[in-house]
C-alpha cells in the first residue's frame, strides 16, 4: 500500500457545523491531527481504519451506515487498513 494522503471534501461549514466527507485511497492517511470539536462519523464504507494514536496503535472496524460519537481532544492519524478504497462523513458540532 503506498501512503498518499486523504482528500476531504467539506460540504458545510456554517457557525453550528462542519460537514465533510473523507476520502481514501489504499495506505491514504489524514495526517497527525487533535479534533478542536465533538464529532460524529458515519461510514460510507464498511472496512477498516488503522488509527495511531498518542498510546498507540490500534485498527478499528467500521460498518457503512453506522456512525459513532467522539468527543473533542482526540488525537491521531487516520489511515485506510484495507485493499480498497474508503469513505466517510465526518460532522463536527461547533
């Protein structure tokens, strides 16, 4: 897998929100970031995603449709683990 980097696509931005799909090829990766809000991801994929996080490194499974809830302060980088490629939509509350 070669490592590129993710293409995000904001959709919304406005006072209340930030709306933007994520985009990975195989290997792709968002880059080391801290999320400044709360924020809900809803897979448009179902697959998996390596995550490296300050205490390490972990893969999490994700299933299309279902989201999941973090709060702000996480902190990682977020790279496509599987052969194909993957998507999902990031809402970040403000």
């Amino acid at each position: 897998m070669g490592a590129g980097q993710a293409k995000p696509k904001v959709f919304i931005d406005n006072e209340r929100v930030i709306v933007t799909e994520w985009h990975f090829k195989p290997g792709d990766a968002t880059g080391h970031h801290r999320h400044g809000h709360d924020y809900v991801v809803v897979p448009l994929t179902t697959g998996k995603l390596r995550l490296v996080e300050p205490d390490g490194t972990r893969e999490a499974a994700l299933t299309q449709a279902v989201p999941y809830f973090r709060n702000l302060g996480v902190e990682h980088d977020v790279i496509n683990a599987n052969d194909f490629d993957f998507a999902f939509i990031e809402i970040e509350i403000k």
